[in-house]
C-alpha cells in the first residue's frame, strides 16, 4: 500500500505539475476514496504549488474540516476565480462568518461556472432578503436535465408564498368585518413558518405587518405578535413585545400574564416570572398554577409549590409526583449548589463585577434550573470560555448547537476538545466522521476514549478496524464488549471484535462475539445506518459473514 500511495502521490504532482487537470484529479480521488487523507495531503500541497484547481479545493476542504478556516479560504480563494467549486466553497466560508462577499462568489460560480450548488444559495439568499417571488423565479429559470435539486427550494419559496397570500386574504376579510377572532385565526399560518424566519430572516418583515394588522383587531393577537417579536427581533425587540403583552393583560386576556412569565422565566428575570404567572394563576389559569408551583419549588419556596400544584388537581398523577419530590427533598434537607436558585442574585452581583466563574455558575444554573432559553445564556456562559474553560468552551458549544450556529458550534467544540474535553473530542470524531475523514475521527475518538467510556472505546476501535490496524483496536474493542452492558454499542464493539479476533488468528476467542453481533445486528446497529449511505455500509463488518468464516476455519 505503501508504494501505490506514493505511486498515485507522484503521478498527481506530475499531472498537476504538466497542467494535466484530469489525471491529477483521478490521483486525488485515489487518496479521497481510499480514505487516505493524512498521506495525501503532502502530494495536495505540491499540487497547489503548481497552480492545480482541483488540489486547491481539495485540500481546503481538508483544512477545513480539520479547523484551518483561515488557511481553507486562502486556499478558496486562490484559484476561485477560475473554478467554482472552490468559488463555492469560499461563499460558504463567507456566508458561515456573516460576510456578504459571500453573494459575488455564488454568483461567480454561477454564472462563470454553472455550479449548480451556487445557484441554490443565490436562491436561498434572495429568499433570505424576503425576496420570495424573485428567488422561486431565478432558481426556476435557464434549468436544465439533471437541475432537480432546485426544485426542492423553489417550491419552499412557493409555499411561503402561498402561506403569506392565504394569511394577507384572512386579514382583508377580517378587516372589513371588525372581527377581532377572524383576524387572530388569520395568522395561524405564520405559527408554522418559525423554522423559516430563522433561515430566512428578511421574510420577518412581511410577516411583522401581518401581525401588526391583527393586533389592531385582537387582543389575542397582540399576545401572537410579542412572541413573535421576541422569536425573530431579538434583545431590542424586547420593549415592544412587553408592550403588546401589558396592553392585551390591561384589556382583559387571560393569557397575556401568563405569556409574560414565560418569556421573563426565558429571560432569566424570576422575580418578574413569579409576579406574572401569579396574576395568572389567580386567576384559574391552570398552566400558570403549574409552571408557578415548579419555580417556587425550584426557589425552595415548599408551601407555595404544594399550594399551587395542588391548584392543579391533587389526582393529576403529575402533581402527585411533583409532591413527592417535595417531600422527598424536605427529608433530605439539602439541594446541591448547582441547583439552589437562592444563589442566584449573589452570583449575578460577582458576574457583573467580572468574575467569570460566577457568571458561569451563574448561567449553568439559569439555564439548567432557572428555565432561561439558551440565547439568553451565551452572555454568561462565554467569558469562562474565552478565559479557557474547557467545560464552558464545551456548554457554550452546545448553546450554540441548539441556536443553529453551527460554525461557531464547531469552533468551540474545537477549542474545548484541544483542552481535552472528553465530551468535545467526541463530537468532534462526529464530525470529522460526517465529513469522511476517517483517520482525523480516529484520532479524536482515541482521545474521547481517554474518559473510559466504553461508548468512545467502541468508536476508536471501530475506524482502527475499519482501517485494517487490528492489534491497534483490539483492546478498545475488547474494553467496549466487557463493559458495555446491554447497549446497542455493544453489539456493534461485538462485530468489530469478533472481526479483529478473526484477523488476529485469534478464532475460538472471536465466536462468542461474533455470535452476539449476528443475533442482534439488525436490531441494535444496522437500524441505526442509512441503507443509502453506500460509503458507510462499504466499510461496515458482516458478523454473519465472519462467523461462518470462523466456523468453517475451526471445523476444518
């Protein structure tokens, strides 16, 4: 193997090297198929000095993948001009930083290199500027056979379309009856769309006059329009959505104290959460009743919570299990620190006056506790991560991931793991995993399994099988099948093991395993693959196939 990768490495610095873009592109898929990342990426770089396209694009993606952003782009933006896959690739890295060059070069490779996949973004960007029409008719227009995926997005943009005109002709009909209830139902389109406001952020601004029409008709609607607000307008639309709130509360709807608490207990105020599900509560609303006896049980205020969730119903079996964790907590007569809202103010007081640990405590606690979304936690979650906490790096990552930002996602999922968070090195193994860098994954799932999970053991061993280095995992595929109980990972760790054993020559050791895979690997591991993802099913072990195998060898 040794020689074919030099072999292949040296034919595609020639080619690259004579401008020969075909042949060195089939040298490249040699060491991309085979999996062959680490030694490929030295003949990539001679390539690149040679001026080829291909090993540019190639290789930034690489890079990339493995945390050089900045080197990725450079890379991109090299050759960008004249290949549009790399045109492409610089528009995402452009587009992931919030950088609106990222339109010039989807559009290069659009109309310079019919890169289909910067079309769809041209589309999708137009889409985000509220641009609906515009973008369903450009990605619509000079198709061609094979333009399908277009499709797909045009037809989005379409429905949303179609959505908006539904809601605008409820809004008429509503507004010539005076019908305040017409106007509210009118909306009820909008509330399925949250998904695409987030992507597609300009659509916000024709949504916000739907909601402004109905809320000069409806109180209810008044309450639609601050969630609304406070979904897609961020920190400064906060004012104008309370607003709204405390002007359908001081016309008599009963929801609007109720919606109050929710969004001040999303925004870490308590206290304000407290008060206002209180006036609900008084006022029969069962769910503020609910949510009111959960925070003054998580404030340690026991005769309120027992008071309100017995509001609820003393037979609602989920109040019977919130009373006996009452009691269960007043027999113990302690509550951990992380959990002990009381220290709340306190810790806020030294967050402020910069003490990061605080102000980490502080938002661990908002957040696992105190019911604060998570975009209301980055603000104290991140100064620990700046200040290099590896567990903070790792929950901002996580706050991230859930914010759908996932480049930033990535990048402190990076930094925590290089720290060496366990649970970091971990996700990224996924990712370089998702990316099919196999030998990057391995070495990142290597270091996860440092944490002695059997889980991240598994995974290790897996790719160092998958690769061929059996004496390597065998003792992380070992640890994974003595230790990893009943679980579905187990019995994959079974089939790899069972494989390594039977590589090794180890074959009596590799029936039992083998046995256990194959009786349980439909259920427990093939479920859990794409039957249409052909690159992970070509590396997969057969733990039938290796039985027979064993058991033909043993027999003979």
């Amino acid at each position: 193997m040794t020689q074919d990768i030099q072999a292949h490495g040296e034919a595609l610095v020639a080619a690259a090297r004579a401008g020969d873009t075909k042949t060195s592109r089939r040298h490249t898929d040699f060491f991309v198929l085979r999996k062959h990342v680490d030694e490929g990426i030295p003949y990539w770089e001679q390539a690149v000095a040679a001026g080829d396209a291909f090993s540019h694009y190639t290789l930034a993606r690489y890079r990339k993948i493995r945390g050089d952003r900045q080197a990725a782009a450079a890379l991109y933006r090299a050759v960008a001009e004249r290949h549009a896959g790399c045109a492409y690739g610089l528009g995402v890295l452009l587009r992931e930083d919030g950088d609106p060059e990222a339109a010039d070069w989807f559009r290069r490779g659009w109309e310079e290199g019919r890169n289909l996949d910067c079309k769809i973004e041209l589309g999708k960007l137009l889409a985000a500027e509220g641009r609906l029409d515009e973008a369903a008719k450009f990605l619509m227009s000079d198709i061609e056979l094979g333009d399908i995926a277009v499709f797909r997005w045009a037809q989005l943009f379409e429905s949303v379309r179609e959505d908006f005109d539904r809601v605008a002709a409820g809004l008429d009909a509503a507004e010539a009856a005076g019908d305040g209830a017409a106007a509210a139902e009118a909306l009820k389109p909008l509330f399925a769309l949250e998904q695409r406001f987030r992507e597609y952020p300009g659509l916000t601004a024709e949504a916000a006059g739907y909601y402004r029409r109905a809320s000069a008709l409806s109180a209810s609607a008044r309450v639609d329009h601050a969630v609304f607000l406070t979904e897609t307008g961020g920190e400064a639309s906060w004012p104008a959505a309370r607003s709204l709130l405390l002007q359908a509360h001081e016309e008599g709807y009963a929801g609007a104290a109720y919606v109050l608490g929710i969004l001040h207990e999303r925004r870490g105020d308590l206290g304000e959460a407290g008060h206002w599900y209180g006036l609900a509560a008084d006022r029969g609303h069962q769910s503020a009743q609910w949510n009111l006896g959960i925070l003054c049980k998580r404030q340690r205020r026991y005769e309120e919570a027992e008071r309100w969730f017995r509001e609820v119903g003393e037979d609602d079996e989920d109040v019977v299990e919130q009373l006996a964790r009452i009691a269960a907590i007043r027999a113990s007569g302690a509550v951990a620190p992380g959990k002990d809202l009381r220290r709340l103010p306190g810790l806020r007081e030294r967050a402020e006056a910069g003490d990061v640990h605080a102000s980490y405590a502080y938002g661990k606690i908002l957040g696992d506790w105190g019911g604060a979304d998570d975009r209301h936690l980055v603000r104290w979650i991140e100064p620990a991560a700046l200040a290099g906490d590896p567990q903070a790096a790792y929950d901002l990552a996580e706050l991230y991931g859930a914010l759908r930002r996932p480049a930033l996602r990535d990048q402190w999922y990076r930094t925590a793991a290089e720290a060496g968070h366990d649970d970091a090195c971990n996700q990224m193994g996924w990712l370089s995993e998702h990316h099919r860098d196999y030998q990057e994954a391995e070495r990142w799932y290597v270091r996860a399994a440092g944490d002695g999970s059997p889980l991240n053991s598994m995974l290790a061993g897996k790719l160092k099988a998958q690769r061929g280095a059996y004496a390597e995992a065998e003792p992380f595929l070992r640890m994974a099948w003595e230790q990893g109980g009943d679980s579905a990972y187990r019995t994959e760790a079974a089939g790899y093991y069972g494989l390594v054993l039977h590589r090794l020559g180890r074959l009596a050791e590799a029936t039992e395993p083998l046995r256990t895979a194959a009786a349980r690997w439909d259920d427990d591991v093939s479920a859990r693959y794409s039957r249409d993802d052909l690159d992970v099913l070509s590396r997969t072990v057969d733990p039938e196939k290796e039985l027979a195998e064993v058991e033909a060898a043993l027999s003979a």
